[in-house]
C-alpha cells in the first residue's frame, strides 16, 4: 500500500479506471470531453470555473490539472486568484448565511 | 544572467543535451522514442517535401538571456556569420529556388554585415523576407533605432517574440524590464506602418509559453493578445504564432533545475499528433548555421546533430542532395509534433 493518500503521478493513470469498467468509464470521459468544449461558455472560461470548483472540493488532482490548464489558456495569475476568492467566498457566505436559521432557531426557542 | 556557456555549466554541450534526450524515461521504454513513434505512423525514415525556405542563423549574439532560449544566446556569445558565408547563403538559396530566407539569430542585427546582406537579399528578390526581431534591440542603442525606417525600406516581414501581453509573465522569461521596452519598439514599428489593419508591413509575433506548458489554441490566443495590447497600449499586430518551447539548452536546464523534465516531455509525447509531422519544418526547410554548415532544422542545429547529405556545408548545398535526404531526429522532435503542432510559423495543423 502508498504511504500517503494522493501521488501527484496518478493523476495521470486516470484513464485507468476504465480497466475495471469500460463502458461506464467510456461513457464518463466522453461526456466530460464535451463538457470542457466551447459551448455558450468558452473553454477558458469552463477551465477557470473548474479551478475554483477543484478548490472548493479540494482535490489535489483537480488543482493539479486545472491551474495547468488555466495557464495554458493564457489566465493571468490575478484571474486565478481572483476565481478561487469566488470559490471560497461562497463556502464562507454559504457558512455564514446558515446564520439566519440558526438565529431563527434561537429565537423561536427564547421569550 | 549569462549564457550556460559562459558559466561553463555542463548542459552547454550538445553532446550533454542529448544523452539527457536519449536517457530515462525513453531509455527505460516508459515514453517511445520519436523513432518508434514515426515508425507506429509509418513515417520513418522522415524524408524532406520541397525546399522552400532558407532560414539563416546569423550568430548567437543577443542583447537579451532569456531563460528559454534554445540557442543560449546572449551578450557574451561570439559567434557571428562572416559577410563571405552570408554570400554563400545567397548563392545557394538562388540555385535552390526556395522562397521565404528567414533570418534568425541571437539577435541578427548584431551582426555587423546584417545590413549588408539585407540590402542584398532584397535585390535578389525573396518573395518572403523574414527577420526575427527579438524588439528589445530597437531600443537597446542609438545606432538600432531606425531599424523600423530600415525594415521598411527593404520590405521586410517582422516576427518579433512576445510571450504575454503583460509584464510579470513576460519579464521572467526574457528579464527584468523586457515587456515595456517591447511595446515601446512595437509603437515604433507600429508608426512605420508595420502590423497596421491592411498594412503591407507584416508584423506577427511569436508566443510561447512562460513555463512548463503547452501553447493554446493559437487563434484564441491571437484574439487576447489582439484585444489585451490594443486595449491597454493601443498597439496593432497582424497574426500570433503559438510556438512550442523545445527541450534543448536554457529550456532544458529551466526544465531539469525546476524538476518539470519527465512530466512535460510526458506532456509532449501524450500530445503527439501524426497529422502534425506532415508539416514540421524540418521537411521544408534548410538551417544554416553561423558558420556556413548546414543543418535539418534550428534546434538540430543548437544540438549539433549533422544532416545525413554528402555536403555538410551551404557552399556546397545540392537541391538534390538535401531532397532525398532523411531528416535526423530525436526525443527533442516531440516538441514539433505536440497538439496542433509548432514551428517557427507557429501551428501545423488547424487542430
Ligand atoms: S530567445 Fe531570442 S531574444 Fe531571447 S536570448 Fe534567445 S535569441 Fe535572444
Ligand atoms: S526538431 Fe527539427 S528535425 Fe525534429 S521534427 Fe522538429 S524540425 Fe524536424
């Protein structure tokens, strides 16, 4: 067994996963293909909402392979910076808007 | 900074460079060598198309060391093309019937007989006449200030090297200060003209990638750098070529000392591309190196790696001797064949 949970070296085996199921595996990447082409989003922009979202579920893999490939794609280091604030402002805001029903509970509860 | 061959470093030896190429991971049968890869595609031995370009090293000199670059180019390097091999240029281009000379360097208007040879490619007509301006030197002395005037006056297409349209990224590459003096000699040539909607004067630049990465789609690139350097600097260019960075000399020691060597050659392998090798510019093109010989391509030229003609050396070039030759290759060739491809006019392919 590895001694730690993640190798940066198995980002690159993902394709793997395909061994054990091919169609479901098949199935997910053709999929995920499409997903990241040029749509009514550009590509550029679904590479810098990935990044935040690799942020905010906080996968080491995703970081990985998103701030990569918003570098490819020619975002400025700012641009990075600023989606993955949006990113962890939401997870702050998402905290704290919670405090309404905590104060909900608390007042229902008080005299 | 100063060139790897000044600090006397190791990877200032082609020989070094290239048992790096030909070591682990190829060695270890992890990645295929390019060989195995042409032979998978049935394009081995690679065998040249016409000749249609003469692309001319005039010396390693340079004004500037930046960190990529792949001749190890720079203030301290001495090597310069005599005005006698320049005439031997011109004499084997005439007998080849090619018709694009590419001019490159280090900076090839530091060369002292660069005006002379200029002046007298222009009068043996040349239907593409290229000189890679690395901008910088526009304004690095008084006595280059009016090579835009110059540039104009002999027709002279201008690729100039801008790796982003912003400061930082740009400055760490090619150093400190790099990015203003760049747009200060793109005003300047935009004012001759050059780079103009509808201008005659072409004006492109090269983009290639501050890092370990991938060029991307070049046409989205060309778009931001168009939109970012007019919007912020009111500057005007014609097409961007996304070129990829090689893994030969700077580039290679950037690579190994940043620990980035194993994954980006991976990134290039994985990238390979066979619709690309239809056009690398090796099939189209003859390099001639500063001391007249003559060489598959520029960076077979950096590696030192000789061409498989009888004549090694322009004076002698053969049209038929260099068309049925085949082209020497290496794991470096991988950066030409990666994702839509690279050359000195940028992508291969419309990937
Ligand atoms: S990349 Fe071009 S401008 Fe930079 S050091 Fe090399 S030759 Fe000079
Ligand atoms: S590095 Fe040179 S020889 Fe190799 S594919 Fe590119 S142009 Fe051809």
């Amino acid at each position: 067994m590895e001694n730690s949970y993640y190798n940066p070296k198995d980002l690159k085996k993902f394709a793997e996963i395909g061994e054990w199921d091919k169609a479901l595996a098949d199935k997910f990447f053709a999929w995920y293909g499409d997903v990241f082409a040029d749509g009514a989003l550009t590509a550029r922009e679904k590479s810098l909402i990935a990044l935040a979202v690799a942020h905010t579920v906080q996968c080491p893999y995703c970081i990985d392979a998103y701030a990569s490939d918003c570098l490819q794609k020619g975002v400025s280091n700012e641009g990075m910076m600023e989606a993955i604030h949006v990113a962890a402002a939401i997870r702050g805001g998402s905290s704290l808007v919670h405090g309404v029903q905590m104060m909900n509970k608390v007042n229902k509860l008080s005299m | 900074m100063k060139s790897l061959h000044a600090q006397n470093k190791p990877l200032a030896e082609p020989a070094e460079q290239l048992a790096i190429l030909a070591g682990a991971p190829f060695l270890e049968g992890q990645l295929p060598t390019f060989q195995n890869q042409l032979q998978s595609i049935g394009q081995w031995p690679l065998t040249p198309k016409k000749l249609e370009i003469f692309q001319v090293n005039l010396g390693y000199m340079c004004n500037q060391v930046c960190q990529h670059c792949h001749v190890d180019a720079g203030p301290d390097r001495k090597e310069i093309m005599t005005r006698q091999t320049m005439q031997a240029c011109l004499e084997a281009m005439a007998r080849s019937g090619a018709h694009t000379l590419d001019l490159t360097g280090g900076a090839p208007e530091m060369n002292p007989d660069f005006r002379w040879f200029v002046e007298e490619a222009a009068k043996i007509g040349v239907n593409d006449f290229i000189v890679r301006c690395n901008l910088t030197i526009v304004v690095a002395n008084k006595k280059y200030n009016d090579l835009p005037q110059f540039f104009a006056r002999h027709q002279v297409h201008v690729v100039s090297s801008l790796p982003y349209y912003e400061v930082q990224r740009t400055d760490r590459q090619r150093g400190e200060g790099v990015f203003h003096k760049s747009i200060e000699a793109l005003r300047m040539l935009n004012a001759e003209g050059y780079g103009m909607p509808g201008s005659p004067l072409k004006l492109d630049l090269v983009y290639n990638p501050s890092g370990a990465f991938l060029p991307n789609n070049q046409q989205g690139l060309e778009a931001d750098f168009k939109a970012a350097l007019f919007r912020d600097y009111g500057i005007h260019f014609h097409q961007l070529f996304a070129i990829t960075n090689m893994p030969i000399s700077r580039y290679l020691e950037y690579l190994l000392a940043s620990d980035n060597y194993e994954d980006y050659m991976d990134t290039l392998v994985r990238a390979f591309n066979p619709a690309a090798v239809e056009n690398v510019m090796c099939r189209n093109t003859v390099s001639v190196g500063w001391d007249g010989r003559i060489f598959d391509c520029d960076f077979n030229q950096m590696l030192q790696l000789p061409c498989s003609t009888k004549a090694k050396h322009v004076e002698q070039l053969s049209p038929e001797d260099w068309n049925n030759r085949s082209i020497v290759v290496a794991s470096h060739c991988y950066g030409c064949t990666a994702g839509s491809g690279s050359s000195c006019q940028g992508t291969l392919t419309n990937a």
